[in-house]
C-alpha cells in the first residue's frame, strides 16, 4: 500500500459488505498484482527481505534467494553477517553452520 502500513478491513454481520469488498479488489489490483510481479525478480525479492523483514525470520531464507539470483557471494556474505549476530546461540549456531556448508557447495548455475 502506498503509505506503507497495514490496513484492516472489518466486517459484521448484517452490513453491506460490497463497499469493502470492492475497495479490497481494487487494493488488491492496483498494489498488491505489482509488487507480487515484482518479487519475481529475485535480487527485487532478496533487497525486499533485507528491507522489510528482521533477520531472524530470513537467516535461512535470504542466502538462499541471492544463491538462486546467481550471487553466492552476497549469499554468503548475508549468511557471516547474521553469525555473527548469533556467535553466542551454540545451537542455532550448529544448525546455521551445516546449512551455510550446505549453501556453499551449490552451485547457482545448477538450481
């Protein structure tokens, strides 16, 4: 949404809903089709996690997506970035560290 923040629609039994219902589609078409297409872009997608999502819901996720976009580099350098924000977490740093292994013997050309 153009203002950047949450819109809730609420309804209740008995109301006309249409209003609401149209206003829903038409946020849906004008905003929310585009930036779907746009995320379909992959380096788009990476930049958009690193902007809008903390890094903990994305430290698995976002190598993954610069390691498809082609980048293993950024990938691994986003992957050091968050151990080293979690050195002190031995288990999550046990599970982090086999998946980043795991990330570095892909090969982007072959995903």
């Amino acid at each position: 949404m153009p203002d950047n923040y949450y819109r809730d629609w609420k309804f209740h039994a008995g109301e006309n809903i249409e209003a609401g219902v149209e206003e829903i589609v038409w946020n849906i078409r004008e905003y929310g089709i585009p930036w779907m297409k746009k995320l379909c872009d992959l380096n788009y997608l990476a930049a958009a996690m690193e902007r809008y999502r903390p890094v903990d819901y994305i430290v698995f996720d976002l190598p993954l997506v610069w390691l498809l976009a082609g980048d293993k580099e950024k990938a691994l350098t986003c992957a050091d970035k968050y151990l080293e924000k979690r050195k002190n977490d031995k288990e999550l740093r046990e599970r982090y560290d086999n998946f980043i292994a795991k990330v570095k013997d892909l090969d982007p050309s072959q995903l």
